[in-house]
C-alpha cells in the first residue's frame, strides 16, 4: 500500500521557519518525482513546488521562490519542504503528493496534509 | 499569463443527476489536463489524467473530455459519495502547474 505520511506543521510567527517531512513507503521512493500542493483554510489548492527524482531539478511557484526550499533523501524515503521567511498568507494544509509521468504529468497518490499557522 | 478558468464555482444537483464540470484554459494545453476530487477535511484524489483516462478503481461514471482549452468532467448518476468539490489541473506549462479554483458540488 502506498502511503504518504507528512509531519513538521505548527503554529509559527511571522518571519520564522520551519521544516516539513513527508515519510513515503509502498513504492519505490527514487524513482518518482515528488510535489507539494497547499491549501488555505476554506481556499483551493496550489502548487508549490517540484522536485525530480534524483533532486538535481527543482520549481517553485513564484510567490515562494527564494523563501521555500524542496529536498528529499532518497536513501530515506522522504520529501523535505523548508520554509522560511514566513507570511501570514503561508498559512495553509500542506500536502505531499507523488508525480507520475504516464500521460502527462499528475499527482497521482497524496498525503492527509500538514498545517502551517503563521501568526504571532 | 496562464490562466484557468473552472466553472461554476458550485452547483447544487440531487442523486442520479448528469454533472458536466467545466475548465477552460488560456493557452492550448494538449491533452495536460487532470481532475482531482476533494471530500470535506479529506486530501485530494486523482480522479481523471490525460483528459480522459481514469486511474483503477476511479467509478465509470466518471469521464473526462475536450481539447484545446476547453475541457469537461462529466458525473453520469451523481452518487451520495460524489458529493464533493472538484478541481482542474495542467501540466502543460511546467515546470509550473496551475489548479483551477475549483468546483463545489452539493446536494440540491
């Protein structure tokens, strides 16, 4: 069964940081690109970032470029997503979600999310 | 600048009804087009990729279409599980991905 476990959400302030994990088993983990979609609380989903198999290839939505950082271990199974400089307008669900390329690119298995309250 | 445009925003419809969910894009996208459905509290889930095709396990009442910019996602017998909301996604513009803004779906 594939799972996607994200963990690191909590309430923080404005202009602090913060470091997301998202723990992966049921497939093998090197071999899939990886993304992290947010979703403000009653908004909808946005893309935030990719991250291809290996990590040597990295993409951001423009309103966290410079400010959020994707990574993964592959020799741990897990995606990173660390977030720094934060904003009030950061504060959303988190999700994890894998990247298949079959057809053109989608999510096709997703984690239960993560909140992120940025707030002082 | 990409955008997308998924309508209605919501829309109300009882049990057996046909749901036709639409999407248009600014920009001709190929066949870069998925559809993911989002139960209350819940994450999303894939529903339909590549336009058309559905994932295993995804019912058949379910169908993807279109081409160009203009795409739908069709429910034939809207079941109590479908209640929901539905979001629109390409793919085509990567290495940045853009979700529509969604559609509510809720028991008349």
């Amino acid at each position: 069964e594939i799972q996607l476990v994200e963990s690191g959400g909590r309430l923080v302030q404005p202009g602090g940081s913060l470091r997301l994990s998202c723990a992966v088993s049921g497939f093998s983990f090197s071999n899939y690109g990886m993304g992290w979609v947010r979703q403000a609380p009653g908004k909808g989903l946005e893309w935030v970032a990719n991250i291809n198999q290996d990590g040597s290839d990295k993409d951001y939505v423009d309103s966290v470029k410079g400010r959020f950082a994707i990574s993964r271990d592959n020799a741990k199974n897990s995606l990173y997503l660390q977030l720094n400089s934060l904003r009030a307008e950061d504060t959303a669900f988190y999700y994890c979600a894998r990247r298949h390329q079959w057809m053109g690119p989608h999510f096709d298995n997703w984690g239960q999310g993560t909140l992120v309250t940025v707030s002082s | 600048d990409f955008q997308m445009t998924q309508s209605p925003r919501s829309l109300s419809a009882s049990v057996g009804d046909r749901v036709i969910i639409t999407c248009r894009t600014s920009q001709r996208i190929g066949n870069y087009l998925n559809w993911y459905q989002q139960k209350s509290g819940k994450a999303p889930k894939l529903l339909i990729y590549a336009t058309s095709h559905l994932p295993t396990g995804v019912p058949s009442r379910f169908s993807g279409g279109g081409s160009g910019t203009d795409f739908t996602l069709t429910i034939n017998g809207l079941q109590p599980d479908d209640f929901a909301t539905y979001y629109c996604q390409q793919s085509y513009t990567a290495p940045t991905w853009t979700f529509g803004q969604g559609t509510k779906v809720e028991l008349k």
